[in-house]
C-alpha cells in the first residue's frame, strides 16, 4: 500500500527548517558581535571578550616595572577565566533571546 504525502505537513517541515536556519545565522551574528568587559580581581587588567570567546582586547592599567611576576601571571589567569565564563553567560543568554522566538511563533 503506497502512503500518501502530506504536503501541508512537507511545506511546514521546510518553513520551520527555513526558520531555524534564519535564527542560527542570527545568533552567530549576534555571538561576534556581542562583546562583554571583565575585570582582574585587583582591577589592573581588562578584557573585552565576544560572546564567541574570542579575546577582542586587553588592557592594563598602571606600570609594570614594579609588580611581581607571579602575583600579575594570577591576575591574568583570574581575568581570562572571568572572560570565558562571561561569554559563555553571554552566548547562552542570546540563545535564549534568538531561539525563545520560535516559541513566539
């Protein structure tokens, strides 16, 4: 027995594909161009990272000549883990905002 096609069914299945595919292109948009500012515990150092984890700048605030090497190497690694954990904040509230449309529709 041959089964019937359900072209209504076809033709949502594809407006849905088609949907998902315009919400993924923007939310990876959105992740490379969203950026989040993240500090060192003692605020010496700044980083602006997207939410694509990708480190768009670093800045450091007062001189170098003086500081402890091992006491900076810990600022830095507290502010590039803050940075991961901010984007990935980042990218999973943009999730929601981008994909919590498709419930909208």
């Amino acid at each position: 027995m041959a089964r019937e096609i359900d072209e209504a069914w076809i033709e949502e299945a594809i407006d849905r594909y088609r949907r998902l595919d315009e919400l993924r292109a923007e939310f990876d948009k959105a992740v490379a161009s969203h950026s989040v500012s993240v500090h060192s515990p003692d605020d010496s150092i700044e980083v602006l990272v997207t939410a694509a984890g990708e480190i768009a700048e670093v800045h450091i605030s007062g001189s170098l000549q003086h500081r402890d090497t091992a006491e900076f190497a810990r600022e830095i690694q507290a502010v590039v883990t803050s940075a991961a954990e901010a984007a990935r904040w980042a990218r999973a509230k943009l999730h929601g905002e981008i994909f919590g449309k498709l419930k909208e529709d």
